[in-house]
C-alpha cells in the first residue's frame, strides 16, 4: 500500500492510495492560498488599487512595475489570479479509478482532474456536496468573469527574476515563503476554464 500527498495545503487534502490493483484519491483540494498575492479585484473600480506604485529592485531596475505593485511593504502580483492545483508529478492521474470527495471544500480541483489529466474513472459524493460543491465553483467563475483584469502578468514567474527579486530587503509576499515559491512554479489553473466542466 502507498499513500501520495498530492496538496501543499493542510486543511485541503488531495491524497491518492494505491491499494493492490487500485487506485483511489481522497478528496481533491484546490489551494486558494496563492491568490493572497495577487491585488483584489474589486467589483467598483478603485483608484487607490489602480495608482499603487510598481515595484523595482534594489538598484532602480523597474522592469516588473506593471505587473508587480508595492502596497504597504509588500509585493503583489497585479494580474488574474491564478491558483495552485494538487501535484501532478508523483502519480500519473490518469491511473486513478475513483475519487472519494468528503464536502463540497475538497472538489474544488475537481474540473481540472477529470478535463486535464486524463481520469477516466469514477466521482463518488453526497448529494448536497456536489450541489453546493457546483454553487461555489460557479460564485467563484462569475466573480472573477465580472471582474477582469485588463492584463495576465507572466514575467515575475522567471527564475532568474525570482533571484534578482531575493535581494529585495521589504518582505515579498508571492515568493519567499517555500511552500508558495514551490507552489506558484506548479501549473496555475484560470478559474475560467471551469465554466465548461460545472
């Protein structure tokens, strides 16, 4: 028996057991952590968000101040926001024959597993957790569909500017924690693409 950790998150599990022939995940997590770093996104247009100063380096360098802003020493990512999907590095997902979901919190990467990898099995939930399951992804691709952001930052995802970006003495909020340097490297799910799987 094996049991893979497929989330970097506590409370939002995505563990996948390998028993003899089979191959069961429990719950499938989506870590929303990740959009702590990225500006909000307001519903009436704010000029305090829109007039925040881009970020630069240390030595005046301000090739990232349309993507990254700075807002009371820390940096944000000014761009959709994107979120951190369970890793798909340690189990080929595909293999997978059934998904076990607890409540409608532990589905919500649920759309990426069975349209993006390849899951050809079976989803097993309660009633109610696939109703408010469904009601909570759909609130989620509404808000961020009526809300868009007028750009889709990429830059400050390259290594190398990470590393210029280390120099930096203000706490940066997107990179510096492990767990979210680790995790914003992984492939970034746009809520959007969901509106087809609910």
């Amino acid at each position: 028996m094996k049991l893979y950790c497929l989330s970097g998150h506590p409370t939002l599990p995505c563990n996948v057991l390998k028993f003899k022939s089979t191959t069961i995940m429990l719950d499938c997590g989506l870590d929303m952590t990740s959009t702590l770093n990225f500006l909000p996104l307001p519903l009436v247009q704010s000029p305090r968000l829109s007039n925040l100063p881009g970020w630069s380096l240390k030595d005046g360098n301000a090739f990232l101040d349309k993507e990254l802003k700075e807002c009371s020493g820390h940096v944000f990512v000014d761009s959709v926001p994107e979120f951190c999907l369970p890793e798909t590095e340690l189990i080929d997902l595909s293999t997978v024959d059934v998904i076990l979901i607890s409540n409608y919190h532990c589905m919500m990467a649920l759309p990426y597993i069975t349209e993006h990898t390849g899951f050809t099995g079976t989803v097993y939930a309660t009633e109610p957790t696939v109703q408010i399951g469904r009601l909570l992804m759909e609130e989620l691709v509404n808000f961020i569909e009526r809300v868009p952001k007028a750009q889709s930052a990429s830059l400050w995802k390259n290594k190398d500017i990470q590393r210029l970006s280390l120099c930096k003495t203000v706490s940066i909020v997107f990179s510096f924690s492990a767990s979210t340097f680790i995790l914003l490297e992984l492939d970034s799910l746009f809520p959007t693409l969901w509106k087809g799987c609910v």
